[in-house]
C-alpha cells in the first residue's frame, strides 16, 4: 500500500530565512543536507507570488494594510507528497503535486499562496507550499456615530492550524483527495499518518538515502533469490542425472538379464535326430 505525506509547519519571522534556504537549496557550498541529491537539484521547480527575489518580500506584499503582531506566524507550510509505491504507477509526479497545490489553494486562496517548491532531488517527489493566514474576519464596531460589523483581513494562523483536530481533519481530507489518484495509479493509499508522526514519516518519504537503502536491499533480496534459484536448479540438474544414471543401470542390468536368459535357454535346447 501507498502513503500520502502530509506535513504542516508554522513560520514566524524568525524562520522565514531557514524556511527558504532549504526550499530553494540556498544552503552555502558543502552545506547542503546529506539526505538531498545534489545531481537532482535542477530538477525542481519554484513558483514565488509576483516573481519576488525572496520569501520576505513575497510575504510583506501580501501583507500590506494588514496589522502583524512581531511574533505573529506569517506563513503556514505545508509539504504533500507520495511514497514511492504511487510514483511505480505510472502517474505524472509534477502533475500530481501540482493538484497538491491546488487542493491547498482552493482551501485557503490563491491569494495567500506565498511559494510553491516541487523537489526531486530526494527520495520520493513532494511539494512545499507556503501560505499567508489571511482569514476575513467579521468584526464589531462602536463609536459615536453608531455601531455595526465590517468585514476586515487579519493574519490568524490559529484558525487554520490551531489544535489537533483541525490538523487531524486536514489530514482526513488530504488522504481522501489523493485516494481517486491513487486509484489511477492502481495503487492503494493508506489512512492518514497521525500528527505526532507527520515529521517521522515525512523523513522517511523524502531522504534519498532512505531510498538508496531500500534499492541495495531490494538488490540484495533479488540477488539472494537468484542465487536461491540458481542452486534449485543445480539440485534439479543434479538429482535429474542421477535418476538418468540409475535407470541406465537399470536399463544395463535389465539387458544382462535378458541376455543371460537367452543364453540358458539355449544351453537346454537338444537336436532331435
């Protein structure tokens, strides 16, 4: 069976800079994590809102006439992806993470898609995508004039992610969007992986040494079968031209016999006169 990979981080300003050195392997020359291949890099594919140079300005675009708070979270990422079980199905990996995004962007708003970074260059294809908390709040007024609601735009990450349950039922809703997928590539998805689990299961989907490990092993299973089929049939071999040399034997010795009768035979034969 299939596992969808789903994983959903809070940035505030603090880690914007983290958050995009790796998505953008921005990571100084011998830097770069061991579990990325380096010869996949310029496999990926990057999408910034407006074309900005950085997530920063992307973000501070989006957030203008908006009040932030300084430990606000400014964006919310979320990582979707597959295990290698679904790529075998012959289904389109970019193709497939591009849907990923849109499943996010139709939740939340094309507008609040900051990036979007699909990776090749680990273990098994996945998508990053960040988002602006952007909600539309009904909020109450008061003055001397009067009183009413309007209609207003905060950042509010604690409406989107704000405890288990909404990251559960995230997590609900992903597994049965990638489920029609996986039908079409003829593979089973599993339920969804737990929150607590999302970042175990995420390393384990996406570190390519994962993979390499699994692929020596696979080698190895293949070649301890071969070797296993190899010595069946050198017993087969084997045991085959023993049951050809005992029933030559058994061919000699039925012939001596014959002729060993036909030769007493005809010591008992008298000529009549």
């Amino acid at each position: 069976m299939a596992q969808g990979t789903f994983r959903v981080k809070n940035w505030k300003a603090s880690g914007i800079r983290s958050c995009e050195q790796h998505n953008r392997r921005l990571y100084p020359e011998g830097k770069m994590p061991k579990n990325i291949d380096p010869e996949k890099i310029d496999y990926n594919r990057e999408y910034i809102a407006g074309d900005k140079a950085s997530f920063k300005e992307a973000i501070d675009e989006r957030l203008k006439g908006i009040t932030v708070r300084g430990n606000s979270v400014r964006v919310i990422e979320f990582v979707m992806g597959a295990s290698e079980d679904f790529y075998k199905g012959n289904y389109s990996a970019s193709g497939f993470l591009s849907n990923c995004l849109g499943f996010i962007a139709n939740r939340y708003g094309w507008d609040n898609i900051i990036a979007s970074h699909q990776h090749f260059d680990e273990a098994n294809p996945h998508v990053h995508v960040l988002v602006t908390p952007v909600v539309e709040k009904a909020v109450r007024w008061k003055n001397q004039r009067g009183e009413g609601i309007r209609k207003e735009k905060r950042l509010c990450a604690r409406d989107i992610t704000g405890g288990p349950k909404k990251l559960r039922q995230m997590q609900e809703d992903f597994y049965k969007f990638i489920v029609p997928y996986g039908i079409k590539a003829g593979v089973e998805f599993e339920p969804r992986v737990l929150v607590e689990n999302q970042d175990k299961e995420y390393s384990k989907h996406t570190d390519y040494r994962m993979a390499e490990i699994k692929r020596i092993a696979q080698q190895a299973q293949q070649e301890i079968d071969a070797a296993k089929r190899l010595e069946l049939q050198k017993e087969i071999v084997r045991q085959k031209e023993l049951l050809d040399k005992e029933q030559q034997k058994k061919n000699e010795a039925e012939k001596k016999a014959a002729l060993s009768e036909k030769i007493n035979k005809g010591k008992g034969f008298k000529m009549g006169r």
